[in-house]
RNA sequence: GGGGGAAUGUCCCGAGCGGCAAAGGGGGCGGACUGUAAAUCCGCUGGCUAAGCCUUCGCAGGUUCGAGUCCUGCUUCCCCCA
C-alpha cells in the first residue's frame, strides 16, 4: 500500500501485519476506525461444508477489526451460493442444493466463534445469512431499484466476466447476476446495520467496489473496501492445497495435529509473512522469530504451528500437536495422541499381512501402492524399515500396551492399536 | 434448423499405423542431500488372493482371432452458418 500513515489501530495493525492489498480510501476509513465506528463485513461462500485455510486471511481481518474496538459482520452467503461467484473460475460452478447450503452453512459458522466474540452488545460480532433477503426478492421491484445502477457496458467489462468472453467460455446469466446480488447485499447491510466496510480477497475487488457505487447511487453513506493480497506460498503454490487435499478449519476433516504438521512445514521463506498474517504474537516478537537463521528457523516454525493451532483449537490441543510431534520426530518414541487405528487380537492371530496393515491404517490406498512403497524403501514398522512385502505382524511387533507404528516417509504415521 | 470438431489412465494437460495397462508433461508420493524447509538428483504414479488374473480411453451395440483406434446409434461440450 501506499505511504499513508494510519492513526487507527485497525489500520494499523493491518497494515503492519501485511493484510492490506487494496483500499478504496484509506484516510476516510482510518477517519471511522479512530472513532471505533468502523462496521466491516466479509461474505463467505457456502460451497463446501468446511473453510478452508485460504479464507483464514479473512477471517483474522475480522478477528482483528474486533479487536481494535470495531464491528464485525460475518455474512453467510446462503442466498449467494444458490447463485455461483463467476471471479476466479474458468468454469460454471455447480449448483448446490438448498440442503447442502444450509449443512454448510452449519459447518462454516463453527469456526467463526474461535475468532470472534459473538453477542448482542455493541462491539460484539453477528453473523447474518444473505438468503433472508435475497430469497424474496421482487423481480420487477429488484429490476427498478436495482437494476437502473448497473451499466451492462461496464459489467462486461469487468475481469470476471471478461476472461470468460475471451475464452469463449459459456458464462450463465445467473453467473452474470452474482455481481448485483453481492453489491446489494453491501447497501442492504448498509441501511440495516449500519454497515460501512466489506472486506476480502483481491479477487472481491470488482464486486465490492461495485458495491459502493451501489450504495453511492441508492444514497446510503459512504462505502469503504479493503482487500488482502492473494496469500501464496514462496515456491507460488496457493495456500491450503497440500498433498492430502485441502486444509479445513473444521477439527473433524483436519485434525489439530494435521493442522499444526501444516504450519511446522512452511517454507522458510513464508515463515515471517505468516507469523504476521496468522498468529496474534506481538510485532516485536515476530521479528526476534524472523531473525533466526538457517536450523534455528524451525524454532520459528514450531511457534507459528502452536499460536496459528492454537487460535482455532485452543491452546491446550496446540500444545498436546506440538508435544506429539516433538516426541515423533525429535525422540522417536512413540506418541499416544497419533492418529490410531484399532485392529482385532483374532485378526493379528489370523496373520494380518503388513501390506493390508498399511492400508488399513490409511496410510496408502492400495496394497499395490504399499508394495511400491516397499520397493523404494517408504514404509516402515516400529521405525525399521519393511522390505518383505509378504510379511505379517506378529505378536512381537507390538509393544507391552499392544501398540506398533506404522510410518511412511518422515511424516506419515499411524499407530496399530490390538484390542 | 444446417455444417464441422471434441470427449483418453476418475487430479489436470495431452500423444496414440487394429496387438495397449496405453508416449510425454504437470501435480503427487517415496528415496538421496538436509533442518519435518527450499533447490537439485533418482525412483514410482490402474486393482487383486500377483511369474498369473481382473478392470480402464463419453454411453450402447457391431465388424475382427484381436478395437482407444474401424462401422452404427446415442449423450455432452465447442465452433461456423441460419
């Protein structure tokens, strides 16, 4: 951003911490956010049943507009999601069920209490569903007061829409309406609460700013957008698509420890970006941490997974992901709160073959793909490395509390539990 | 409505004279080197009760000893004309 100097916290700490892509007028909004009168939102798509880490920017955007004194809105895009965002896709989404929104829906909010404080009270967080007016919308009415704003001439050439008619790719009308939905749905959070920000990823840019020229020419006061910078790794891949799939904030589809294994791993290059963009640590403690060079970095990385976990999970499920781990990789030993699978004295008895141990500890997806392992030297037992594919487990390979370890590579392990 | 083109290994892109478990990438996984990093190098990347068997090239039939490849019909997508 450009050289303004914030006198707000808000704009502050989001500058300082790197949040801040683009914004519509930072002297305005640093003008509100002094008075503790900044009322910000940021919509959230309800396409799958859980955010993943790429909306965790985001989400600490409005973590911190709490915490600097203002107010945050947490949209659920239950009536936008009936309709698609075109930005950023090459391709029509798919069209949802209202089921399927409404369980999202569900999913999604779980995650929003670890980061803000939700209630009635003035500064106190709220959620609201973009459904209950967008659902029963007058055609006609919409057609009049809405619709007279937007030049088609300019929506056409709005990126979203553009990159499809280059392309020659089919662009829906519904897609094409998304646009107006979400510059509504500003100038509706606007008259109803009092809303005077929206918020998002530098792909919202367009809509947002369509939004405030909505609300300029519906009459509602003074609109402000800020958008963060696309969050991308220092090799370029995007974040929160790893090897497993997707990273997700929800605890039943990625696990504490699973989700601090991801932070541990950051490339040294992002581990000061991220410090800022994801933990809460104070500034001066982040530069201590990116100053450490070369090994000693991992002690950076190891604060980064515990403060980032413990923000979603809670302090106590951080620390118990990072003991586990330390025991894991820095000891050897074995580390109760592993993920674990149970298997069946009878079952042992009858000779479990070590290929269909592996599979069924998840670890591979095939014992086709465990003997390939084999053949590289990949899979290990109790840290010894298997290279009898025909092998079985047999009484010995557990320990006195019936527990044996199955590894792949340096990071993958599964212990066998004998019940 | 008329004419033309496309669909391939369930991650993606993409070659494929009738003998094909199917070239080559990307991505991913494992190994070496390291620091649970990056970069680099090497290997692997349909399933199984595994010297064998089974299932894959949009769908359904057909020709053939043998079909991803040829023929017929269908579905979906794209382009041009109206």
């Amino acid at each position: 951003m450009t050289d303004f100097t914030p006198r707000s916290d808000f704009l502050s700490v989001l500058q300082e911490r790197g949040f801040i892509h683009q914004c519509s007028d930072m002297a305005g909004l640093d003008a509100l956010a002094v008075k503790g009168e900044a009322i910000g939102y940021i919509g959230f798509d309800c396409t799958a049943p859980s955010l993943h880490v790429g909306s965790l920017v985001q989400i600490m955007m409005l973590h911190w507009l709490q915490q600097t004194g203002n107010k945050a809105i947490a949209l659920m895009g239950g009536g936008t999601t009936m309709v698609g965002d075109p930005s950023g896709r090459d391709e029509t989404r798919r069209i949802l069920t209202v089921e399927d929104i409404q369980s999202n829906k569900r999913g999604i909010f779980s995650v929003f209490s670890r980061f803000l404080n939700f209630g009635d009270g003035p500064r106190d967080a709220i959620t609201i569903d973009n459904a209950e007016w967008l659902t029963t919308l007058n055609w006609i009415e919409m057609l009049r007061d809405v619709g007279r704003h937007f030049s088609v001439n300019r929506m056409l050439s709005m990126d979203s829409v553009r990159m499809r008619l280059e392309r020659d790719q089919e662009m829906s009308f519904i897609e094409f309406n998304y646009m107006i939905l979400q510059a509504y749905d500003f100038t509706v959070l606007a008259r109803r609460l009092g809303c005077n920000l929206q918020m998002g990823g530098s792909d919202q840019w367009g809509n947002i700013v369509n939004g405030i020229d909505l609300g300029r020419r519906m009459g509602t006061h003074q609109l402000y957008a800020v958008t963060t910078p696309l969050i991308t790794t220092a090799s370029g891949a995007k974040m929160g698509k790893t090897a497993a799939g997707a990273i997700w904030l929800n605890a039943d589809q990625m696990p504490p420890y699973g989700y601090w294994q991801f932070w541990r791993n950051t490339e040294d290059a992002d581990v000061a970006r991220f410090l800022k963009l994801f933990t809460t640590l104070p500034m001066g403690e982040i530069a201590r941490l990116a100053a450490l060079q070369g090994a000693e970095i991992n002690a950076a990385k190891i604060t980064l997974a515990t403060e980032a976990t413990a923000l979603l999970h809670g302090r106590e499920a951080a620390e118990a992901a990072a003991e586990t781990a330390r025991k894991t990789f820095e000891e050897g030993t074995l580390a109760s709160d592993l993920p674990t699978i149970e298997v069946s004295g009878a079952e042992i008895a009858a000779g479990l073959g070590l290929l269909s141990a592996f599979v069924k500890a998840g670890i591979v997806p095939s014992t086709g793909e465990a003997r390939r392992q084999i053949k590289s030297g990949g899979l290990r037992l109790n840290d010894a490395i298997v290279s009898d594919e025909r092998a079985a487990l047999v009484a010995g390979d557990f320990n006195a509390d019936g527990i044996a370890k199955l590894s792949m590579g340096k990071k993958k392990h599964v212990l066998l539990k004998r019940v």
